[in-house]
DNA sequence: TTGTAAGCGTTATCAG
DNA sequence: CTGATAACGCTTACAA
C-alpha cells in the first residue's frame, strides 16, 4: 500500500494536486520536469482504488469457472484474458459446481468488478437474480441459465457435436453404443445427450436406457459410469464420454478391467488435450477451440460494458470438429471434420 | 455498476447513512428491520471499492504465473485460492514466462492488491525493485530472484527431485543418461540440473555435455530437445526431463521416430498429471503436492499481509517423491518414496 | 443508540 | 495553464 499520495507530490514541487493529476494524465503542464523528478524521488504511485472511485470503474473483470484445473476451463481463462488486453485484470473463482458458492461469487462480484464472464453448473439456477437486477454486464460461457434468455452466451454447438460423435461410433459398425452424459441439468450435458439421441434416430437404432449414464463431469463419475457399463449383461461396445474428465475416468476404469481399445471397447471423447495423442491408443475426440470461446467471451463483454444495451444478445456457439486417432478404431472416411471451415475466425463463428 | 447510495436507503427509512452503515457491521440499531427491508427493495450493494478506499485494503491478492494452461500452475492456483477462504479474491495473470510482462504486472498490481504471488521466470529479473521499495507482502512461489533473498518463498525440492530421478536412472543400469533440463536462469532449471549432476558424480559418471540440453520448459522445446539427443551419434539410453511440458514434447518425439520406451529410451519426468497414468507405457515421473505449495504460499502471504515484517522471511521447500510407473523399465526396489512422510502436514513440509 | 462531519486519494469543474 | 473546491460512496470519531 502505497502511502506516498499525490498531495505529497504536489507540495514537494509546490505545486497545486490538480496539477500534477494532469501531469499524470499526459496534459501540458508547466513544471512537468519537476514533477516527474519528485514522483520518482518520493516513489509515488497513483492509487488505483481511489481513482477507481472517482472513475466509478475498476478495470476488473470476474471469472467464474468450476475448475481451472480443468485444462478446458483454463484454456477459457487464457483466451479471456489475451482478448481483455491491458485494459481489463481477470479475476478469478472457481466454483467446484456448487451452486451456492456460484451463488457468493455472483453476489461478492457485484460493485466489485465491472463485468462477469460465468460458467454456470445449473441451467436452472437462481444464484443470478441479482445480477440482471442491477444489469451489470454478464456474458455467459460454455453454459447458461434458461430463465437468462436474453443474456449473451457463447457455446459450444454441443447438439452437433453429440451428433458427429455418435455419428463416428456408427460408421465403424457399432450398434451398442453408449453415453456417459454429464449432468443433464447443464448444458453442454444436455444438448451432447440431445446430438447422441438424434444420431441414433437417424439411423433408426433405438435408445437403450441401459446405455445412457447420466454422470457429473469429473474423473471419477467417468470410472463409475464405465464400471457400471461393464458389468451389464450385455455391455456396449462403444461409448461416447461427454466431456474430457469423465473420458479420463473411463479409461481407468478400461485400463483396469484390461478391456482393450478399440477391439473390445471403441471410446471418443469431448474436448482434446495435449496427452490425448500419446495414451495407447490415442484418443478420438470431438473438439473446438477453446481459446477462442473464452476470447469471443471477453470481447462480447467488453462491447457491453462499453455499449450498454445497444445491441441485442449475442448468442454465440463455436465450431466443434471430430479428431481421428485410434479410439474407435482403424482407418475412417474423413481425417478431420468441421462443422465449418472458418473456425478461427471471430465473426465467423457468431450465429443466430 | 450499482448506482443506488447507501444514502438512497438512509433517506428511505429516514436514519442517517452511518445508521445504515452500523447496521451493515452487525451493530445493534433500532430500525434494522426496516432497513433491511429497505436495502433489499431498492436492491442496494455497498460500493466495495469505497469500502476500500476507505479501509486501505482491496482484499485482492495477484496471483502472477508463467501459464495457467499448463496444470501445475494451475494447482498451485487452486491451492492458493482454497486457503485464502472468503477473506481475499485471486486476481489472476498469466506472463507467458516474459520478463517484460512481468514487470508490467507487478507494476500494476502495485496499489491495487494487498500482496503478490509470483512465479518468475528468471532468477536475475530486474521487475520488482519497486515491490520492495514499498514494501508490498509478496511471496514467490516454485520460483523465486536472486537479488530477493529476504522474501519469502515456496519452492519445492528440486535438487533432491532431481538428484532422485537421475538415480532411479542409474539404478535401471543406465549410464547413458540425459538431461533435458528447463532454463538454467530459472531456480527450478538449475536446481533440478544440479540433483541430476550431483546423482551422476555419486556414481563416478562424468558427465557429458552432448547429453544436457538446456531447454525452455515447453512442449516444443522439449520436442526439439528430444530429437536433438536422438540425433547424436551415440544416443543416451534414458533421460531425465525437467517439467511436464517438455516430458510431453519428448514423448510425442519419441513416438514420431517410433523409438520404443522404456526398451531403447527410458524416461522419467517432473510433476504429475492426470493422463499420465495412461500413456504407454505409464509415465514415471517426480512428483510434488502443487495444491499444498499454493496453499502454504497463500498463507504465508495473508501472514505477512496480517503480520507486517514480525517474523523473518520464511524459505520453505515442499517435499518431492518418486512415482513408479513403466517408463523407466521393470519392477524396481521401491514403489513410492518421498523426501519426508509428512508432505500433507503444512508445518511439516517448512524447512529453514 | 444516533446524527454530523471529516476524510480515504483522485479527478472534474470552474473561475481565474 | 493553474489552483481551489466539490464530488465519488463509504466508515468512523466525535458529540449529542
């Protein structure tokens, strides 16, 4: 805490506070030279709080992710806080998924910050009434709140990429396919579930309710929902993992029982990682860019809080793409498919 | 934004503001009811930022690391969060290992946070001449600079870590061994290189310079490390690589030139992941509690934060263990050994 | 217990 | 261009 002020300054030089807080604001002052000598001699620094006052802005934005451990979530962050530039400080709290911590964050955020990108776990949560109250800006990531229609959001286009999992699953001859789904009352849980369930229907294979575990996104609800998988009387001999921690638990659980992959037991998951390349076999994965959601974020916040409300909701969903490697099997159609072919680029991932 | 006053309610129920105010602290006053009711109708928040100036505290804590994506970092970050409670928000930035970035973010975070955790990039960095000028709490964290050595930090054991690895080599019968180690600028680089030195020297093997290759802590540099080591005339039969990312980019090497492990190369790296359990074959690694050394490293800070300079910097080394897996060949004496037994204890893992 | 008033450090306004 | 003065929203002596 810096307790050198800028009256300090002033009176070193002699002279007067307005004077040398137009200094600092790069106006043309005369004893300019001096003033900088005393700053540096007395080590002065401005007080960002105070002036944040005044200014009635903090340069704050808040992130609120279940896990940044998550290396999707942290992904998120990063493409965040390069979009946000220097302008805006990230600050940062993970969740856990809980509701009631959500909750805190939402309301300990408020008056402390000047925007909120938010990761929600429920898509029926309350934690937010007050956020729309106040309408300080909001933008939500990867997954929303129903009663927030008219929020921005920027997704994933997790219906098709359910869809070309499952899809995947099919071309290579499979008919006993499952799904490990996440919570169905999420988003991405739901709509993965929903694209799994329609690419069964067009190929007029009906749901086994067997089949369908619903599960919670983390590494050890994978293990569980494979567990439980094999031991059915007639275990399937695909699945679909919605999400990149439960499919790490899956393989545990496979690695454990020795079931071999893809022979035995094909797997694709949802979201890519850097190992996904070397575990044995390599990892079929649906994937998208999640850099680019967490910048799209930041970039759709900021127009907020620099516009307000001149613009109606964005509601952005990104391209998700199927990466072939071993998981499912030997050699496929297509290498590498995108539900567009203009993936990098901002504005071209904006729909709706 | 929130644009209703504490004054707004004041005038409502017809108290004076510091009523209001005391209310909010928890005193006892005589209208509480009806300014309860009252906040709540015109849906008033207290300006946190008043709050502040007026306090001189922000609440904020800076949390400065190389790259949140890579997930020890992230760890540590979780770790440091879950043991600053309610009390401090986590303002997170990532430097991308660039000095210059870390200069600036220190700068900026002076005067907006009450203490600064900081994982530098080089022990010789010139970036913080103004922290300790001010006297700001700062911790360091994995990494720390030279010229700070009154400052408290948090490192972990990266001499024995390293000293460990190489004689896990050594006692597969290798004497080939390599080192692919991070930037000798950096404390991990060089304390992790001098365990592999001081290993090598207990068994009378001289080193040789064809098989160190200093490298940069990332995926690619540890790629191109890895082949640079397979292109010699007479390649190591094992080596020791310094961090995740790098032991990630050698392994995705070794595959490339489809050079078998642990059979033609054996391989051990530092710090653990998830995944690792399940690349082929499993990875043995060196291993440390990241969440523990975030937690200890936020403690520490809120202590000196609290405690201004009562007690003497702490220099606290968190313990390090090996973890077997297959990388390094067959069964082998021990399992799991570590520098101590108490690495879960806090107090215990303090040193010096 | 309550209200009044001062002040946290800065910047914006306004007259000079 | 400059300097006094008034805010920004809140807390806290101080006096009642």
């Amino acid at each position: 805490m810096s307790n050198v002020t800028i009256s300090d300054v002033a009176r070193k030089v002699g002279v007067s506070e307005s004077t040398v807080s137009r200094c600092l604001s790069g106006f043309n002052v005369r004893n300019a030279e001096a003033i900088r000598k005393a700053i540096k001699e007395l080590g002065y620094r401005p007080n960002l709080v105070a002036r944040n006052l005044k200014s009635g802005r903090t340069g704050l934005v808040a992130l609120i992710v279940p896990d940044i451990t998550n290396p999707f979530f942290a992904s998120i962050v990063r493409g965040a806080e390069l979009a946000a530039g220097e302008d805006y400080m990230i600050q940062l709290i993970n969740t856990g998924e809980q509701p009631e911590r959500e909750e805190w964050a939402i309301q300990r955020m408020m008056g402390q910050v000047d925007g909120i990108i938010y990761v929600p776990s429920q898509e029926d949560s309350e934690a937010m009434t007050d956020v729309t109250d106040r309408s300080i800006p909001l933008v939500f990531v990867d997954r929303l709140i129903k009663n927030f229609r008219n929020i921005d959001s920027v997704l994933a286009d997790n219906l098709t990429g359910g869809e070309m999992a499952t899809q995947h699953l099919l071309e290579h001859g499979h008919t006993k396919i499952a799904h490990i789904s996440g919570p169905l009352t999420s988003t991405p849980g739901k709509e993965r579930a929903a694209g799994f369930a329609r690419a069964l229907k067009a190929h007029k294979i009906k749901e086994d309710s067997n089949y369908f575990v619903e599960s919670d996104f983390t590494v050890l609800g994978g293990y569980q929902a494979m567990m439980s998988l094999l031991s059915l009387p007639t275990p399937p001999t695909a699945v679909f993992v919605a999400n990149n921690q439960m499919t790490i638990g899956a393989l545990k659980a496979l690695k454990e029982k020795a079931i071999k992959t893809p022979e035995k037991m094909a797997i694709i998951g949802f979201d890519d990682h850097e190992l996904t390349d070397l575990i044995d076999p390599p990892l079929t994965v649906i994937s998208r860019d999640a850099h680019l959601q967490g910048a799209i974020a930041m970039q759709t916040l900021l127009e907020r809080i620099k516009g307000g409300n001149q613009f109606p909701p964005k509601r952005i969903k990104v391209d998700v793409r199927l990466i072939v490697r071993g998981s499912c099997g030997s050699t496929c159609r297509h290498r590498e498919t995108s539900t567009s072919n203009a993936n990098k680029v901002l504005s071209a991932s904006t729909r709706s």
